[in-house]
C-alpha cells in the first residue's frame, strides 16, 4: 500500500524530530466539521525576532510556513507522487528551520 502525502509527510517530520530532540515543537489536532481534521506542526521561535514556523497537514495538502509566508504544496495539477510532494514540502520546512536558527541548538 502506497503511502498518503499526509503519512508520507509525518512520517518524514518524525523522523527528522527524532533526531534532534532540541527542536521545540508541538502538534495540534484541529477537528473541522467542514473541511475534515487537520494536523498543525509548530515550531516557537527559538530567539526574538525570529518567526514561528509551521506545517499544516490536511488531506491532499500540505501548508509550510511562517507568519509572513506560506506555501502549499499538493499533487493537483502536477505530475509528481504524493511521496514526492510531502519530499518538497519536508524540504521546505528543514530549509525554514535552517534559516530560522532553529536547528543550531
């Protein structure tokens, strides 16, 4: 069985987390009666003047980002697997974590 972009992605975010335990996170569970539940990934600013960083995870899509910027990625209208969505989207979220000073600790 082929996983979805969402368990691909969580998967992936694990992963990453396990190693390294420094990075401060938390996941929230979002119910919704009218889009469906949906995951949110935060990451509190590791110093002033740094922005938040998060990762929406939905059916079919997944949202990355920070206060001043999003970006969402999803398989329609691309030629691309759902693993290599959640692989573009993970690698926007390591890229914001890295930028943001997040995984210098």
């Amino acid at each position: 069985m082929t996983e979805s972009l969402s368990s691909s992605f969580e998967r992936m975010v694990r992963e990453f987390l396990e190693g390294h335990p420094s990075v401060q996170h938390r996941w929230k569970e979002v119910p919704s009666p009218w889009w469906g539940p949906r995951k949110d990934l935060i990451f509190e600013s590791p110093r002033p003047g740094v922005s938040s960083v998060f990762a929406t995870i939905c059916d079919g899509q997944i949202t990355v980002g920070t206060a001043t910027d999003d970006e969402d990625f999803e398989r329609f209208g691309r030629k691309l697997s759902e693993m290599e969505v959640a692989q573009l989207a993970f690698a926007r979220l390591v890229q914001l974590l890295r930028e943001g000073g997040y995984l210098d600790a």
